[in-house]
C-alpha cells in the first residue's frame, strides 16, 4: 500500500546521496600536491561543513546573517579556514575553484544505479539546501538521473523549515503523503514527518569519516529504513 500510495521520492544530497567528506579531502590533496599547501585535509573538511555549511545556515536561519546561497556560504568560510590553516600563495581562480568542490561532489557507490530504478516508478528530486546551479552541475558532472531539481533556495530559507518541504509537495503537485523524503539525517526526516511528508531512513556511517559522527537510531515511525537506495529500491518494489 505505502509504495502505491507514494508518487515522487525527494533526497537530501550532502551525506546522504553523495559523500562530501572523502571528495573534499581528495580535492584538498590533490591541490596540495599542486601548490604544496601543507594541510590536515580531512579536519579542514569536517570544520567547512560544521562551521560554514551548518552553522552558517543556522546564523541565517536566526536573522544573524542576510540570506545568501550556499555558495556564498562556502566561500565566506573557506576564505577563514585557508587563513586559520596557514594556507597563502593560491590565485584567486585556485580558491574559486576548490570552492566549487561541492558541485561535483562524488556519490556514494549505491547512488546512481538505486536512483535509476527508484525513477523507473517514481519521480525523484533533490531537495536539499544546495543552490539550484550547485545541484545542477552536481547532477551533470555525476550523472544523477533526476527529473528535477528542487531546492530550499527556491522557497528562500533552508530545511527544516517546514515551507522547504511543504513547497516541495506543492511544486511537484502532490500532497504531501505522497511524497517520501528520503535522508541519512534523522533531523531532516522527523521534520519532513511532521508536515505530513513519508520517510525513508537511509544510513550513512562514514558521512564523517571512521568514529565520526554517526547518526542515533531511526524513529521507529519511519515509514522505511534501508541499507542503500538499491535495498529503498527494492523496498519499495522496484
């Protein structure tokens, strides 16, 4: 009954479709190699996302920051992190650059092939807190075969506001019990839970890395819990 009565599936992307963490400490590398910056990639990578991304997004979120894309957001804390780390020398085209790691960030390795058949029944989206060109180009550059691209930029505020998902529903017109949120973030789903929206539990334990962060148990009332999108997937009859 649950995969009749659900109609489009919409993904968190950062942790939980692609893998932030290893693709910026492999691009950091890679520029280290080419500048010779000498720095500890994956500490630099965990603080842009906790210090810059999410912390960023909270400072908006509380009227202490104008509302700016994520992009910006990127940008304001890599400018902070290079000078926390010492790092100096890179032209200004290397920073753009490695700015823009988020927009052709690596899927995990389940991605592709479980989106491609959860899309032979349903239509799927992101809909994340990333700027439309940034998952655009993430789509392009990685090959998610979205059908669409919805993004918190689009409604001028960020998950968990409710008007993200509530949106989401309108713009695919649906109701919201037919559609699934599908998330690595416990957060993300109870949110998306309580303004009527299905959920499916996707777990990533290495979004931070080995003995990072790992998120708590799945409520119970989650409509799903899956291994990957191959097992959502086939979870769903797909």
């Amino acid at each position: 009954m649950l995969a009749d009565d659900v109609k489009a599936l919409v993904f968190d992307v950062f942790g939980t479709v692609v893998d932030w963490r290893s693709t910026v400490i492999q691009e950091g590398e890679a520029l280290a190699r080419e500048t010779g910056v000498k720095v500890d990639w994956p500490r630099f990578a965990d603080e842009w996302r906790r210090d810059g991304y999410i912390a960023g997004m909270e400072r908006i979120r509380r009227g202490e920051l104008p509302w700016m894309k994520v992009d910006r957001l990127h940008r304001r804390k890599l400018d902070e992190l290079l000078v926390e780390h010492g790092v100096t020398g890179l032209t200004e085209a290397q920073i753009a650059s490695f700015n823009r790691v988020w927009h052709r960030l690596l899927p995990w390795p389940d991605a592709v092939a479980g989106l491609s058949r959860l899309r032979e029944r349903y239509t799927i989206a992101p809909l994340s807190n990333g700027d439309v060109a940034l998952l655009t180009n993430l789509a392009k550059a990685r090959k998610l075969p979205w059908d669409c691209i919805l993004s918190s930029e689009l409604f001028r505020t960020f998950k968990p506001d409710p008007r993200v998902y509530l949106g989401a529903a309108d713009l695919l017109d649906q109701p919201p019990s037919a559609v699934m949120m599908v998330a690595a973030h416990v957060g993300d789903l109870r949110a998306a839970r309580s303004v009527g929206l299905r959920t499916a539990f996707v777990p990533r334990p290495l979004e931070w890395g080995p003995g990072g962060h790992v998120e708590p148990s799945p409520d119970p009332s989650f409509d799903v819990v899956a291994t990957d999108f191959v097992d959502l997937a086939a979870k769903l009859g797909v």
